[in-house]
C-alpha cells in the first residue's frame, strides 16, 4: 500500500494535470493580489482583513475552488487510467483492486489539500501583512482553522466525486449540477433540506462563521446571506463528513472490485 | 500448472466475444491465433482477471482468475494496446510496476536491471517513453511482463510494430521461457510469427475454439481437404501411375518438364511411409519432397471461413 | 478476351471543396451527442419551461376571472418574463455546453483526428462551423426554443390580439437574446477544448472561466470594472438591453459591447491556432 500511495503521489505531481490545478488554485491569489492593487488605487480606506478573508476563504475557495477541483481530481482517480488505458497494468499486479483506489484517494487528498492550503496561505498573507507581522501572526488561527476545512472538504468531495466518477461515463456534469446547483441553492434554503449537502456540514466548522455566529451583531455579518447553522456542532458535522467519506471510500472500493472496464469502449 | 477454461463466455450486450469455450493452455508456448474478432483478446482479458465471464468460468491451478489478486503473483502480461505513463523513463515504468508485486526497492531494481537487459533496452532505459520508437514501446512492455520471472506469461500482440531484428530478439526470448516450463501464451493474427515460435495452437474464431494442439496434427484431422505433396523426382511417369493404384491419392498433378508431381491425399502419414518402398521398388530417384499445405496458414485458411 | 491497357495518370488538378459539408460534420455530431446522459440533463433544462407554461395558463385564468395584482400583471404582460425565463436557463446553457462541447475538439486532438478531416477537402471554416453547430443547436433547444414556444403559447391563450400586437417584438428579443448567448457559449465551449487535452481539463477550465469571475463580483464589490470579466454578467447585461428592460450590472454598452466582441475574437484566434493538421512537438 505504501509504494502504491507513492506511485499515485509522484504520478500526481509528475502530471499535466498537476500544472493546471496548480494554476486553478493559483488564481485566487492572483485576484487577492490584483484586488489590493486596485482597492489601494481607487480607495483610500484601509483593508477590513476580518471582513475579506472570510469572504475570500469561503466564497472562494470553500464554495468554489475546493468543491470544483475536488471534482477534478476525484472524478480523475479511476477516470485517467481509463482514459490512458493503464488501468490494465494496474488491475494485473497482485494487488486488491480496492487498494487501488484507495491508495489513489489518499494521494489525490494529500496533493489537493498541500496545493489548497499553500494557496490559501498566500492569500492570507497577502491581505495581512499590510498591515503588519503582528496582525500577520495573530490571526494565523483563523487561516489554520480554514485550512483545516479545507482538508476535511477535500476528504469529503474526493471519496464523493471518485464514487460518482466509477459510477457514471460523464461525472463532470453531474458534479457541476451537484455543486453549483444543489449545494449552491440547497444549503441557504431553511428547514431541514440542507442537511443533505456537504457544505452545510463544512459552514457549521468554518472558524469565521462561528465566531459571528457568537456575536449579536449579525446586520453586520457581511456572510448575512448563509442561514443559520447553529443547529449543528462542529463534532456531528465532523461525525457526519466522517461517515460521508467512508461510505463513498467504501462504495467505490467496492464498485472498481466488481466492475469490469473494457478499455477499448470510448469515454 | 495449469490454465483452462471450461465452458467459457463472454458477451457485451449483443456481442458474443467468446463462446463456450473449452480450452486448457499447458506449459510450453501456446499460439493463440486468429483473424480480427475472433475473441482472442477477450480470451486472454479473462485469463487475465480484467473481464468477468458471463457465464463459465476460467481457472488458473484450478483458482478462479476474476478479481483473485492473489493469482497474479505469478503472472506476467503485455497488453496489446500502447499505453503507458508518459512521463515515465523506461526503467522507471519497468520498476513502478515490479514493486507493485510487494519487492522492495534492491530486488526491484535488481530484476529492472535484467529485464531492461533482456529486451536490448538498456541505452534506452533513462529516456521518456513518449519519445520511443514503437518497437521499443513494444520491447519496454515485455520487460515489465518478464522482470518478476512469473510462472505465466501471456503477450498480446507482442510482435506488433517491431522491426525485424527486434522480432527475432523476442521470439528467441519467448522460445527460451518456453523452454523453462512456464506457461507463455502469445496472441497474434501474423501466422509466420506463430509459426517460429511453437507448434501449438489454440485457433479461434467467431468467439470459438475451432482447433487446439500440434499443428501438424490438427492438419491431419482435416480430412476435407486432402493434403498436397510436391515431388521431384527422376520418373515422373511410373510413380504417377504407382501412387494412382493407391485409394488415398485423390489426384495427381505431373509435370514431365519440371520432374515434378503434386499430389493430393487424404491420409498423409500413409502416403509418406509409402513414398520410399514406391521408390526403391521402381527405382525412383527422389530428389524433393515437401507439402505446401502443411503449414498455418493452410490450416487456417481451411478452418476459417 | 480484351485486355485493356491501364496507364498511369497524373493527375493535376485540385480537391474542389463542396458547399454545406460543415453540415455532414454537424449532422454527425448531433447524432452521436444524442446519449442517456444528454436526454436526462435535457429533461432537466425543460422543467422550467413548464413552470413558465402553467404560470401563464394560471395567470390568464385568473385574469379571465378578473382578478389581478401587480404580480400578475408582471407575469402576464410584463416582458421581463421572458427575460427572466432566458436568464435563468443559462446555468443550463452552460451545463449543455459543457456536456456537447467540451470534448468535441479535444477528443479529436487526443487522437490525432485532424488529419482525417483534412485530408479531406473539408476547410477549417467547415470544421469548426460544423462543431459549432452540435453545441449551438442543442444550447438553442434549452433557451431559445422553448423561450419561443413559451411566447407562442402566451399569444394563444391571450383573449385577443392586443398581446400579439403590442409585444410582437419579443419574438426578435428572444430568437437574439439566446442566439448571442448560445454563440458566445459555443465559442468559448469550443476554444477551451481546442486547448485542452482532454474532456474533463477543458470542461473544468470552462466552467471556472465563467462563474470565478462572478464569485470576485460578489467578494469584490468595491472595485469597479469586475463585472467585464465575468461573461455570464455580460450576456445578461446584454440580454436586458435587447429586451429592454433595466440592466442588472453597472458597466456601460460600450464597455459590454467590446468585451463580448473580444472573447468571440480570442476564441477564433485560439481555434485557429489549435485546429491544425500538424503540430510541432518540442
């Protein structure tokens, strides 16, 4: 299992692919940066660091950029040894077909959740060090907690979208529907239905959320559009995404198990 | 040590790929041979644990293949289709995939060494796959297939796109580990290349086992198309009329310019036995004696139709 | 018997390209997008329109019975219906896209396809038109067509021909709103998969090009010009001015007019660079 995780890690980074999720992630940094430039141009107030990183970290990458190349790359563990056909040296070694998988989960998560979190760190920089080390290094929890969503989102999307990537030809629409549709609409409506996203689970362990949660002064939460989430603790929703992320481990350990691939039908 | 298959199918939808086939692969070199379609790429997937059968089974030492990871310790194979991880150097290709069998990093390196060795690889070896010749992909996917020393080797297509001196190179590899008592079974639709290698057929078509066993065997069992025998020889007359007494011969062709002969005939060993007593009773000098039939390509060409 | 004499001709002329072969390309295209998968999102896509038929059904009965507030008479009369209707199904615009465009180029790029077509007397106009048309024609089955039909329908349930006369236009609105929308979509669909490598990477890119720069609207309000860079915000910015209806964005004609020009343009430069018979490997 440990060569196979190996092999998966440096097949990862080794990839064409790795270039443009480098670049996909690279982009919000390059907007946070594009953004100080032109705010200090055309403004002249200070940057309300409490007030944008939130913004940047949830809207940016929890609601976008995790979810989209979680979808990428999950959907990517069986699909591109299908695609390149080297699936059939894989499924020829003397090792379980689920440990394929697996060991490619795992180095999609570690590689995804390295490339999110640097990414995140140079946009929490970049907003703080205007303004000073100090403020830098005392709001580094905030950044630590976001990136510790970031993680477990990474954990979650990747076991969902390499389940939905075993089970259907085109995975990339229906992830697309899946989140920029019903987790999109879903989790901001009220009642009970937003229990069934992914992102409802994430809001309730987001540092930021919690903190302004705790305060009365919700006119002035700039996320005033997410319902509330004090219904549920931080420990159900990492119970939930837990248990989310096993079964999906579990489901598409056992559909590359039993499922045949002729590799010589198109994608 | 054994491979069989009993009852055997495969169906895609529609699609029959095999059907109902009864085989067993012993060890030494065994052709599996046909034209497009026959099946024989289905075959070696199943032998191979990647499809399912639809019905039947295929059993490795009488373990069933399909998802029996254990088996394939003992298995080696080069898929037909040209794949691989580009980025990869060809020793780092060869070495990924024996440390997949549980080696560690010395062994594997070790028998990455002699496998790149053994196929003529080795100036080649830190060079990307991308940028290799065809036949050197070809000889690259050998070498993963051999590097462990699998009791089994199974090579689809292996020949496909290499140049002469590279299909020497592995056919004389293949005959070696046929020689060693393992099982290596190699498809292809080029009968000549089969040919050179082993004299043991599997021939399939139309998803079915039409012969199996020693060529020239199975050449005899064709009884519906006499066997053709050219002789030269120094009276063409007298043993023209010789071998018409006999039932067996159906026709006989002579050429008196030539000092030549064809003959047709159903029961071929008889007729070869009789050739010499015909000769020293007549005084016949023989001085060629060959059949233009007793080959592969006749035998398939009778056979599938 | 004869025998005839077979001499060896040079032959010096020139493969005449055929008119209305982008169309073999297209018809081809359009069959073989036609799977499971599409006819599922297609459904999708088409709920709405059904929502909007029963509203104007529901809405014309309850303005036969005579009652009618201001939300009625919205729905009923106001053009913005429409409009609304065309700006909501530009998620699934993007969706269809996504699902018939984003590997017709890229899939013949991984294999090495271009030669077939154009050793053939197929011109890269052909070509591309050809592709262009499979993504268009099932983007305009999710917008304009049943935006028209919707319209049809409202005209036919209408007591008389007042709707019809008064609003005759809608019908130009819609048929241009969603041919600039299923354009533009198309373009950029088809751009995207020349560059890619594969279906996944070039749909991906896709849909980060058009929803990021919605999402850095939203974080970043305060600069200006942001919303150029988000085409989704320009084909609905574009969309209210055809209607005429109050634009939901800030920037100007001019500033919506040239940004749409220029990506339609940089799509065509990307096909043109791409779409080739022979590529230099370094």
């Amino acid at each position: 299992m440990l060569y196979l995780l190996r092999f998966f890690t440096i097949n990862s980074f080794k990839n064409k692919k790795f270039t443009g999720i480098a670049a996909l992630c690279a982009l919000p940094v390059v907007f946070t940066l594009l953004f100080i430039v032109l705010y200090s141009l055309f403004t002249e107030q200070e940057i309300n660091f409490s007030a944008l990183f939130p913004k940047i970290s949830l809207l940016l990458y929890v609601h976008f950029l995790l979810p989209l190349v979680s979808l990428f790359l999950g959907s990517a563990v069986i699909g591109d040894e299908r695609e390149e056909q080297t699936l059939s040296y894989l499924l020829t070694r003397p090792v379980p077909r689920a440990r394929i998988i697996q060991a490619k989960l795992l180095s999609s998560w570690v590689m995804l959740s390295v490339i999110l979190n640097i990414s995140l760190f140079f946009s929490y920089s970049i907003l703080t060090i205007g303004s000073g080390i100090s403020h830098w290094s005392s709001s580094l929890l905030i950044f630590i907690k976001s990136g510790a969503v970031l993680v477990t989102g990474a954990a979650v999307y990747l076991s969902l979208f390499a389940l939905v990537g075993g089970l259907l030809k085109r995975p990339v629409v229906a992830g697309l529907f899946f989140i920029f549709g019903w987790e999109a609409s879903v989790a901001f409506l009220p009642g009970k239905i937003k229990y069934a996203t992914i992102v409802h689970y994430l809001h309730s362990l987001y540092p930021s959320l919690n903190q302004i949660n705790n305060t009365q002064n919700l006119k002035a939460n700039i996320l005033n559009f997410i319902v509330s989430v004090k219904n549920i603790s931080p420990l159900k929703s990492i119970i939930v995404l837990t248990a989310i992320t096993g079964i999906c481990i579990f489901a598409a350990s056992l559909l590359l198990s039993i499922k045949e691939y002729r590799l010589d039908q198109n994608q | 040590m054994k491979i069989e298959s009993i009852k055997l199918s495969k169906w895609y939808g529609q699609v029959i790929g095999v059907n109902n086939l009864n085989c067993s692969v012993e060890p030494g070199i065994t052709g599996l041979l046909g034209p497009n379609g026959a099946g024989k790429t289905t075959l070696i997937r199943l032998m191979t644990g990647q499809l399912r059968p639809s019905k039947g089974s295929v059993r490795i030492n009488g373990e069933e293949v399909w998802n029996n990871h254990r088996l394939f310790k003992n298995i080696g194979y080069a898929p037909e289709k040209d794949a691989f991880w580009s980025h990869m150097t060809g020793e780092e290709f060869v070495y990924s995939l024996t440390r997949m069998y549980g080696f560690d990093h010395d062994q594997a390196s070790a028998m990455t060494k002699k496998a790149i060795e053994t196929v003529e690889m080795t100036e080649s070896k830190d060079k990307k796959i991308a940028g290799y010749s065809k036949g050197m992909r070809q000889r690259i996917k050998i070498a993963q297939a051999i590097s462990t020393d699998p009791d089994i080797l199974i090579l689809d297509e292996p020949l496909n796109g290499m140049d002469p001196i590279g299909r020497r190179s592995v056919i004389d590899l293949i005959r070696k580990m046929g020689k060693m008592e393992k099982i290596v079974v190699v498809s292809s639709h080029i009968l000549h290349e089969i040919e050179e290698m082993t004299d043991t057929i599997i021939l399939m078509s139309h998803g079915r086992v039409l012969a199996q066993g020693n060529i020239y065997e199975i050449r005899e069992l064709i009884d519906t198309h006499p066997l053709k025998v050219v002789i030269r020889c120094s009276n063409v007359d007298v043993l023209t009329a010789k071998l018409m007494e006999y039932e067996d011969v159906k026709s006989v062709q002579f050429d008196r310019e030539q000092n030549q002969l064809m003959v047709e005939t159903v029961k071929p060993s008889e007729f070869h036995k009789r050739i010499p007593e015909l000769a020293l009773k007549n005084n016949i000098s023989i001085y060629s004696l060959y059949s233009p039939d007793e080959n592969l390509e006749a035998v398939f060409s009778y056979l599938v139709r | 018997m004869p025998i005839f004499n077979e001499s060896y001709h040079t032959w010096d002329g020139y493969l005449k390209e055929r008119p209305g072969t982008w169309f073999v390309i297209a018809k081809t295209g359009v069959k073989l997008a036609w799977t499971k998968g599409l006819i599922f999102l297609l459904i999708f896509s088409i709920i709405p329109f059904f929502v909007g038929a029963v509203k104007i059904f529901l809405f014309s009965k309850v303005q036969d019975v005579g009652i009618m507030t201001p939300q009625i008479k919205k729905i009923v009369e106001d053009v913005s219906f429409f409009y609304d209707f065309l700006k909501g199904q530009m998620f699934y615009l993007i969706l269809i896209s996504i699902f018939t465009g984003a590997g017709l180029i890229a899939r013949d790029r991984k294999n090495k396809s271009f030669g077939f077509y154009f050793s053939k007397p197929v011109s890269f106009w052909d070509y591309v038109a050809g592709k262009f048309f499979i993504t268009g024609a099932y983007g305009f089955l999710v917008t304009g067509a049943p935006a028209l039909v919707l319209f049809i329908i409202k005209v036919l349930i209408s007591r008389d021909a007042s709707f019809l006369s008064n609003y005759y236009y809608l019908f130009f609105s819609i048929l241009g709103a969603s041919i600039l929308s299923v354009i533009t979509m198309s373009s950029v669909v088809l751009a995207f998969s020349a560059v890619a490598q594969n279906v996944r990477t070039a749909a991906i890119f896709f849909f980060t090009f058009l929803i990021l720069p919605d999402i850095l609207r939203k974080i970043f309000s305060n600069v200006p010009f942001v919303g150029v860079f988000s085409l989704t915000a320009l084909l609905k910015q574009a969309q209210a001015y055809i209607f005429n209806v109050q634009t939901p964005y800030g920037f100007s004609d001019i500033s919506m007019i040239t940004a749409i020009l220029l990506i339609l343009l940089l799509s065509l430069v990307i096909l043109k660079l791409k779409v080739r018979t022979t590529e230099v490997v370094s």
